[in-house]
C-alpha cells in the first residue's frame, strides 16, 4: 500500500498549475498590484479571484512535498541535491533573463511611459538599474517574477535533503483524523499569518518574506512527512464535503468582510484566521476529491506532468504581452479574457511541443534531458 501511486496529486499539480493562467489573466482586470492593467480593471471579479488565491500555491508546495520525499529516497541525499537544484535552478536563471524580461519591459511602458526600445531596456535590466521608480518604490531588475515558486522549492527541498523523512510521518498522520484533520493545520497557517504577517510584508525576494516562508515550508514538510502514510489521504477523501463547505463559508465571510469600508475593518486576526480555515480546508477537499475521482493513470496524465512546468515558466509573460498588445483592439473585457486565456494556453503548448523535442532547451524549462524520465508521476518526479 505504501508504494502505490498517488496519481491523483499529479493531476491535483496539473489543475493548480493551469489555474495560474486563469488567475493571473484575471490580475489584469483587478485593482491588485500587477505589472499591467486593463483600462477597464476594476474590483467586479475580486471574489471569484479569492476562490483560489488563499490556497492555490500552497497545495502546489503540498504536493511538492510528496513529490521530495519519494525522490529523496529513490535518488539519496547527495543525488537528490544535485537533482532537484539542476532542475530547479537552471529554469531559473534562464527565465529570469529570457522568459521574465518583457513582463518588467511592459510594466515600465505603462507605468513609467518608458520610451526606449526592448533592446535599450534589455541592456538596463542585465546591469541592475534601478532607476524606474514612482511613488510606489522602485523595480528590481533583474527579477524572477512569477518564477518566484522555483528559489522558494530549491531551498525547501535543500532543507528536506539535510534532516530528511525518516520519522514523525506516521504520528503526524494518527494526529491529523478526525476533526484535528482540518483544525489542527489551519490553526497552525492562523498562528503564522496573526504574529508573522504583521511584521513580515509578502515580499516573493526568498530573503525577507518570513511569514510566507512559515506557511509554505510548513506545508511542504507536512507533504513529505505524510507521502507515504495512505491513512493521511484517505482521511481527506472522507472529510471532503465538509472541508468544501468550510471553505466555502469562510470565503463568503471574508469577502464580506474585505467589502466593508476600512474603518469597519476592525477584526483582523478573527479574518486571518478565517482565511486559514478557508486555505486549509480547501487543500483537504481538494486532496479528497482527488483521491475520490481522479486516481488513475493515463497517457493524457503522462503528457500534462511533462507540458505544465514549461507551461507555469512561460504563461505569465504571454498574458503580459498578449494584454498589452490587445489594448489597441478595444475588445469587451469579458471577451478579452477568453481571447488572452486561449492566446496563451495554445502558444504555451506550442511552444512546449518544439521545447521537449530540443535536447538543449529541455533543461532550460525544467525537463529532464531526456524523455526517460517523463513518464513518472509528479508524485516521484516534480519540477
């Protein structure tokens, strides 16, 4: 039982990952800071942007988690090191100088009025100006943008390879039943987010984001030292519906509450911590209607782990681009949003389909040299 796979987590890291095209096309309609903005953004389709956002990245460092733990004890402590910071750490540098530029590029054209060609900002952001600066603060260039996931991973993963799983999985997983399934670990997000979020802005730099490094690593060791305690998954299969409600309610509340005028806004640490139980127990119904519906293996599944890596590196500079150069066309926001959602899920395949058939650009967007390896389940092989 312990060695079976979990195929479930890889199409659980397969729907978060294409949620992200989702989520992050909808930043261009929202009065959220973002690189670029749609004339008509407005605070219309906040809430449904709040459906995913308090959990979305902190189940993709659960599944993570699994996906260490048994790559941990396929490849051993020194493998896996050099592994996973291959993997990790070349997509990154490449995207921060190939893949991440034109998002910086755009951003300074509409909010700087930055008239310089690519080429003339290029040559800016590989020396480290730091001129382009409003009433807001300054960019950094360069920058890892929404690459910010992979640095974050790779030190998550160097931890895990010096103190291991080798114990604590099994109590962890006799701990978490019942109603300590969903109490116990959205306690714990609760307590990070009242002590370490007021002190600590989310700041994505790896160095100084202290509160979301507390959530994340948290849940990326839960994930490890839970990958191969079978009673742990089946768990959340059974509190699945109502885990879902609980969130449910708690994202109805919160967006009440985010509603109100700031005076009103007056019970923080009562909506932190709603907002846990909210990220929480959607973590647990969605690992439970996973394992319930979605835990079978196929070639559809075998495809999608390879493709969505690629995919997550290059989606958010399309949506940048294809937004920017849209707003000439004056297209109705909701159709605008179709229009960039297709634009950018069919050029991301595209060019996924020409990656993974070049040797040497495969490294470059997180693939294993080969195609050996693209077969294995993100549960035994995650990028």
């Amino acid at each position: 039982m312990h060695n079976k796979r979990l195929y479930f987590l890889d199409w659980i890291r397969i729907i978060a990952f294409f949620l992200l095209i989702l989520f992050h096309t909808g930043m261009y309609y929202v009065t959220w800071g973002w690189h670029v903005k749609s004339p008509n953004a407005s605070d219309a389709i906040e809430p449904l942007m709040m459906l995913s956002s308090p959990w979305r990245m902190t189940l993709l460092f659960l599944v993570s988690g699994v996906a260490a733990c048994h790559l941990l004890d396929k490849l051993g402590t020194a493998q896996f090191a050099r592994q996973r910071s291959f993997r990790l750490l070349v997509p990154l540098v490449f995207g921060m100088f190939f893949i991440v530029p034109p998002q910086s590029y755009f951003e300074v054209v509409e909010k700087l009025n930055y008239a310089g060609s690519f080429s003339d900002f290029m040559h800016l952001y590989v020396t480290g100006y730091h001129g382009f600066c409003n009433k807001d603060g300054c960019l950094t260039i360069p920058t890892w943008n929404h690459l910010w996931f992979l640095p974050y991973l790779w030190a998550y993963t160097m931890i895990l390879a010096v103190v291991g799983t080798k114990r604590g999985g099994e109590a962890l997983a006799k701990l978490l039943t019942g109603w300590r399934l969903i109490v116990l670990p959205a306690a714990l997000l609760a307590v990070i987010r009242m002590t370490l979020m007021p002190i600590f802005d989310t700041t994505h730099d790896l160095i100084h984001d202290w509160a979301m490094h507390a959530g994340y690593f948290s849940i990326f060791m839960m994930g490890a030292l839970l990958a191969k305690q079978p009673q742990f998954w089946e768990a959340t299969e059974r509190a699945r519906f109502p885990a879902l409600g609980i969130a449910f309610a708690c994202w109805a509340c919160f967006v009440c509450y985010y509603s109100l005028p700031e005076s009103m806004q007056d019970a923080l640490n009562t909506m932190r911590t709603v907002y846990a139980l909210c990220q929480w127990s959607a973590i647990v119904a969605v690992c439970g209607f996973g394992r319930r519906h979605l835990n079978f293996d196929s070639a559809k599944r075998r495809y999608l782990t390879e493709a969505v890596f690629p995919i997550y590196i290059l989606h958010q500079t399309l949506i940048v681009c294809f937004a920017h150069s849209l707003k000439v066309a004056h297209i109705a926001p909701a159709i605008e949003y179709l229009v960039l959602v297709v634009l950018t899920t069919t050029t991301s395949f595209g060019i996924f389909e020409i990656v993974r058939r070049v040797p040497l650009l495969r490294p470059c967007f997180g693939l294993p040299r080969t195609e050996k390896t693209a077969a294995l389940p993100a549960a035994v092989v995650v990028n």
